[in-house]
C-alpha cells in the first residue's frame, strides 16, 4: 500500500493562524508544475513496487491549479506507478475557487474525493482568519460539491476567539445539513511566525479559555457521533466506509511519497522533507539532485510515534503489537508509563488495548508526550 502527497505551494492570501508552506505569488508556477512532474519520476523508486492507494493534493492551495493541471500531475504518477483499482484521489480546495463546470471538470481527469476548506460558515470568523472566502461562498460549493460527489470531506475550526457555544453548534448543524460523509475538524492553534501570533502577542486577539475550547471539542464529538458518525482521530469523523484512505496510511505507518517543496516522506523508518523554498526547490529538480533532507528514525522514534498515533485513533495501542515491533522492554515500559494515566482515568484497558477516555480526548497529544521514552532503562 503506498501513497502520494502533493503540495501545491501557492495561496491566494496567507490565513493568519497557518504556518505551512505556501507562497502569494504564482510567479514560479510553470516551472512548479513541471518541477512536481519531473519530481514525481525522479524518486519512483523511492515507494514500493506495489499499486497506490492513495493520491492527495493538499497544500497550500491545489484549486489554484486548473483541473487539466492536476490531470497532468494524475498522468506523471500514471506513468511512474501503478494505481490500485479502489484508489482515492483527493484534493483539497478553497470555496473561492469554485466556479461554474469545476466538478465536472475535477472529476473528469480522476478527481473522486474532496476536501473543503470551509473553515466557518460565519463572515465574521472568516474575516478575522483572514479566508479569501466569504459565507455565501462557503454556502454555494456545499450545494455544488454534494451534487457533484459522494464521497467528500469539509474542514471545521473550533476555538475561534470570541466564539461561543451556540455559534459553534451553529456550525456543525449547517455543516451536517449537507449530509457530508466525512468532517475534519481541528483546533485553532497560535503557531510561530504567523499573524495570529503577533495578534495574541500585542494583545489585539484573545484566545479563547482552554475550557471552552474543550467544551466546543466535546460538543462536535457528541453532535457527530450521535448521527452515525465514527471518530476514528482526534481530527477525523467520517461515516462508516469513509474514512480517509490518505490519513489511514499515515497513521498506520505505511510508505508515502511527499513531491513538491515542504512535502515529507516516509518508507522503511526512514523519513524525508524537501526544502521549503519554491525557486530552491525548482532549481534543485531542473538539476535533476532534489534538495531534500533525510533522517532514520531510531527505534525509541519510531516507538514514540508509535504511541502517538496509536492513541489519537479509535485503535489504541495494543501491547502485544508492541511486543511483536519493539520487544517485551518496550511493552513492559509502556504497562508501567500507562499507570498513572489509568488512576486518572485518562486512559483505559481494552481487552490487550490501551485507548484514550472520552473525556481525555481533547488531551491526548499531552498525554502521548508523557508517555515518550527518551532512552531505554
Ligand atoms: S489557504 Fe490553507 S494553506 Fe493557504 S494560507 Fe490558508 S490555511 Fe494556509
């Protein structure tokens, strides 16, 4: 089972709370896609010799490209591998990019899922993230995406200063009237370098108390739950049969291949990034010596991400599949380190599975942390 990630590296406007890899000027875009074309020939050999199972284009923005531009990228991937016959392929757009035909269009070169970056369906909010998109537009690639596909995914943010509890039920229940089968859903978080940081730095923003950030998190898991869906990740809702192929292969540690600049990799506990710099990045392919950096994950890494990913999904962690990856040191490690965290009621005992309480959840990345080794007794 394989996979490839795209990064399309350009966006409209920067959001003020994102920190990743995008540029505002389409000055290098030509090249760019020629670069990712050649990118994707040049480390072929870099996934295994098995059928894809997954295409994502995230970025960054991908529904600035034409949809004949990602059929280009879709044909360059088509040439270097084989494709499984239930492949997904997904891309990510923003609802300004929706124009008349666009569905019809995306789905033509091989599009069969999206993911929408709606974000809130209040001007208010989206204004004060800075989205290039407004309400109504958030409205009107809703009513076109849920004619157009059946297999689609929007993205909500909770912990919006000033928010309260009712606009975001209000969210939600808008969300849900478009009977999405899938509903991504993550916290507003300050990151470096980004104007949310210097907002909340120069006292322009107040972030919302933790509690109510909490108290919004639990209301999105009952809302959604309570209506059939599975919370399969922390971030991750999607009904039965629809849940992300692409996410699934990342946190069960399955090999991907990230082409364009920022993108990650990861095959055989060796992980990669390419350098996050759009003209350095196309010099690099032209040169045919991509720019990338490259590190092994020792086995204490590949333990800690492990645990990680482990507790964020309904999975768990089972310490007999400790036990069989890392040895019985590790598992029994793991039995005393989960300790205090069961007197707590943070974690609980399933069967031979350790999983994150409901109350818990909105903790678990902490709680994974603290159960980090950093060596070996
Ligand atoms: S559109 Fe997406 S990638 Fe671009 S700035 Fe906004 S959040 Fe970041």
């Amino acid at each position: 089972m394989g996979a490839i990630y795209f990064h399309i590296p350009f966006c409209k406007q920067a959001c003020h709370y994102c920190n990743f890899h995008f540029s505002t000027s389409l000055k290098y875009r030509k090249e760019m896609l020629q670069s990712l074309i050649d990118e994707v020939a040049l480390r072929k050999n870099e996934l295994p010799d098995e059928p894809l199972h997954s295409i994502y284009f995230g970025g960054g923005t991908p529904s600035l490209l034409r949809p004949e531009e990602i059929g280009y990228l879709l044909d360059a991937v088509g040439k270097n591998f084989r494709f499984s016959s239930a492949i997904e392929i997904t891309l990510e757009m923003n609802p300004d990019d929706y124009v008349a035909g666009y569905f019809d269009a995306i789905k033509k070169v091989g599009v069969n899922r999206l993911s929408v970056g709606i974000q809130s369906f209040f001007e208010e909010e989206l204004q004060q993230m800075n989205r290039a998109h407004t309400a109504q537009d958030a409205y009107n690639v809703m009513e076109g995406m849920k004619k157009h596909f059946d297999n689609f995914s929007l993205d909500l943010i909770y912990g919006m200063p000033g928010s309260n509890l009712e606009r975001w039920q209000k969210n939600i229940d808008i969300a849900l009237s478009f009977s999405p089968p899938h509903i991504s859903s993550y916290a507003l978080t300050v990151e470096e370098n980004t104007a949310l940081a210097y907002q909340v730095e120069k006292e322009q923003v107040t972030l919302l108390p933790e509690e109510m950030v909490a108290q919004q998190f639990d209301r999105l898991v009952s809302c959604l739950t309570e209506v059939g869906f599975d919370h399969y990740e922390l971030s991750n809702f999607g009904l039965p049969h629809y849940h992300s192929v692409n996410n699934s292969a990342y946190w069960q540690g399955k090999p991907y291949l990230g082409i364009g600049p920022s993108a990650h990799s990861f095959y055989t506990n060796k992980r990669s990034w390419n350098i996050a710099n759009n003209k350095k990045y196309i010099q690099g392919i032209q040169a045919k010596q991509p720019l990338i950096e490259r590190e092994e994950l020792s086995k204490i890494d590949q333990y800690n991400e492990f645990v990680m990913t482990g507790l964020r999904t309904e999975k768990g962690v089972a310490l007999q599949d400790i036990k069989e990856r890392f040895g019985v040191k590790f598992a029994q490690l793991f039995e005393e380190q989960v300790e205090k965290h069961l007197t707590h009621q943070h974690l609980f005992w399933d069967g031979d599975t350790v999983k994150v309480s409901q109350k818990a959840k909105f903790l678990v990345d902490g709680i994974a942390s603290d159960l980090f080794l950093l060596k070996l007794e």
